[in-house]
C-alpha cells in the first residue's frame, strides 16, 4: 500500500499536546491527518485554575463541534475517524490540581479526564518529579492516587516523574502505566528521558512510550540538529528492547518563541534546569517539525522496513489497545 494511503487509512494517535499550543494550532493535527489528540488541559494549576481550565477547553470543543469530539471511549475515537473528527482526549500533566485530596481524581474522571501524569519534574505530594536530586518514590498519598485512577480507569502516566516514583507506580498499579512523551535515555541521556529499566516495566504492564519530538530530548547525531531519522531511531530502540507493540507517538509539539522571561521564571522556580531545558527557541526534527507533516513520518516508517502492520501500530493502534484495557478496566456501575 503506498505511504499516503496506508496513513490516510490509520488510527493517528498524538499522545501529548500541551493544550495553549494545541488551541492556536489545530488545524496542524487536522492537515495531518491525526485522529486523536491527547491535550494537556491541565499542568500547574491549582483546582480552581483546573476548573476554569478545562472549562475553557470544552468551549473551544463546541464551538468547533463540526470538527473536534471530546472521547472517552476507544469507540469515540474510531467513530471521530469514521466520521473525519478530531478526537480529543484530556490529559494533566502532574497532579497539582488534587493537593491533597484523593477524591478529586473521580471529580475530574466525570469531567472526561483520562490521562493523569502523576509529577512534573518537581517534588509533589504524590512523589518526585524527574527534575528532583533525591528521587524519593510514591509517597503514600501517591500510593492512594493511583489506585484510584485505577479503580476509575483513568491512565497512569510517568513522563516528567522521576525513576523511583515511576517504578514505584509501575509496580503498584493493577493497569499498565506509559510514558506518554518520554524518551530512552541510553539514546540521548537527559533528565527527562527514561532508563531501559523503566522502558521494560512499562512494557511489563502492559503500557507504552510515547517518543517525544522535542530536540533536546532526542540528541545530535550528526552535528546538523536532530532529523526525522533521528525520531525514528528512538521508536526502533524502544522496538527492539521491548516489542514494537510497546512504543508510540507523544510529539509534545510546543510554542518555538517562547518569551525568555518566562523561562527564565521557570529556570528560577526549579521547575526546569537549564541543562535539560535549553533556552528557547525551540525546534523539533526536521521533516517532522510541525503536526501537517506526520505522513512524512509514515513514508520514512516504511523506507526503515517497517511493515504496514507495525506502522499502523506505532501511529495509533497501541495507544488505542492501552487505552481500552485501563478506560475499560474501571468506574463500577454505581460510580457511573
């Protein structure tokens, strides 16, 4: 099957789409042909700022309803296909917006949240973020909060966590766990990529790692900045350590201009270090730097030997086998 007809007829998955970005450049995702986006509604805020949050994105969706569908399900996200939708999915990308009350992981459930990242490379009270020297581990609030997402069938996530938390939840949680935009470290070592060791008990649990396009997360290899090959050479690592049922896509695409003063803040508040966030601007790989050029990611796919079955695989069809094991795998009758 030619690469635009196998893509045009694929399940496309993003995994991580930080939600500003997102808003101002849908129509990216539309042009490329991407069925669901996973969009990060929530990261820092309190539960107030969450609220408000999550409103504004539902108002976004309706008044884009001829395009864009909240989904829940994993059949909310073949019928957006079917009918030629963009399916979202709403992600948090830590859990601020709980403090430190357990229950309103089931208030943001019936909100339609699905993805819950459990830190952002800080120190929280459900454990350490992947930016922390100590790497302590879950803590016993965090012990709580994802048995719950697991009752709930609410997807664990450890992108941005630090590797004693993750493991931790790996071997805590009754769902498979994913490192939505994560990369391997023994590829290109930085904070914010992941140990073999935690790439395999993702894979154990039945999970997935999403592969992230943000530069500084993927390595030089040739001195000319990362390409679309280097992307994929991510993808074929974790394939071959683990199975290629158990890598994906999670871009992460963000704004490239972002005003120095606030990373500069960020840098101040500990939130990122300067050696695994370069200032900006920002580039993603070349062939693949905006979300209208994923075909482009299709026909390279192919030319690396990659099968049809396997691409379709990587492109959306793990992440839709995952997310119909945990959303499936939750919130009893009388939850509901």
């Amino acid at each position: 099957m030619p690469a635009r007809d196998l893509h045009d007829t694929a399940v496309v998955v993003d995994g991580t789409c930080p939600g500003y970005y997102w808003m101002q450049n849908v129509d990216a995702w539309r042009a490329g042909g991407v069925t669901c986006c996973v969009v990060t509604v929530v990261a820092f805020e309190d539960v107030r700022q969450a609220a408000t949050a999550i409103a504004g994105l539902f108002r976004f969706l309706r008044e884009r309803r001829d395009q864009l569908v909240l989904a829940t399900t994993v059949d909310d996200i073949r019928a957006a296909k079917a009918a030629g939708e963009l399916a979202v999915v709403l992600q948090f990308q830590g859990t601020s917006a709980l403090g430190y009350e357990v229950d309103l992981v089931e208030y943001y459930w019936r909100l339609g949240v699905r993805v819950v990242q459990l830190t952002y490379n800080q120190r929280g009270p459900v454990g350490d973020g992947c930016e922390e020297p100590g790497d302590a581990g879950l803590s016993a609030f965090g012990r709580k909060v994802v048995a719950e997402l697991n009752r709930l069938g609410m997807l664990v996530d450890v992108s941005h966590t630090g590797e004693r938390t993750s493991l931790d939840a790996v071997e805590v949680s009754t769902a498979p766990v994913v490192a939505s935009h994560s990369n391997p470290a023994a590829l290109h070592p930085s904070a914010r990529n992941i140990s073999d060791e935690l790439i395999e008990a993702l894979a154990a649990s039945g999970g997935l790692v999403g592969i992230n396009g943000f530069s500084a997360f993927l390595g030089d290899a040739d001195g000319d900045g990362p390409g679309l090959d280097r992307f994929v050479d991510h993808l074929v690592y974790v394939a071959d350590l683990v199975g290629i049922e158990h890598v994906a896509l999670g871009l992460d695409y963000t704004i490239r201009d972002a005003p120095r003063e606030l990373y500069d803040q960020y840098v101040r508040d500990g939130m990122w270090s300067a050696d695994t966030y370069p200032p900006p601007p920002w580039s993603f790989p070349s062939g693949l730097d905006t979300a209208a050029e994923f075909p482009k990611l299709t026909e390279r796919l192919l030319e690396r030997g990659f099968g049809e079955a396997d691409v379709r695989a990587v492109l959306g069809e793990n992440w839709l086998r995952v997310f119909g094991t945990v959303w499936g795998s939750g919130a009893t009758q009388e939850t509901r």
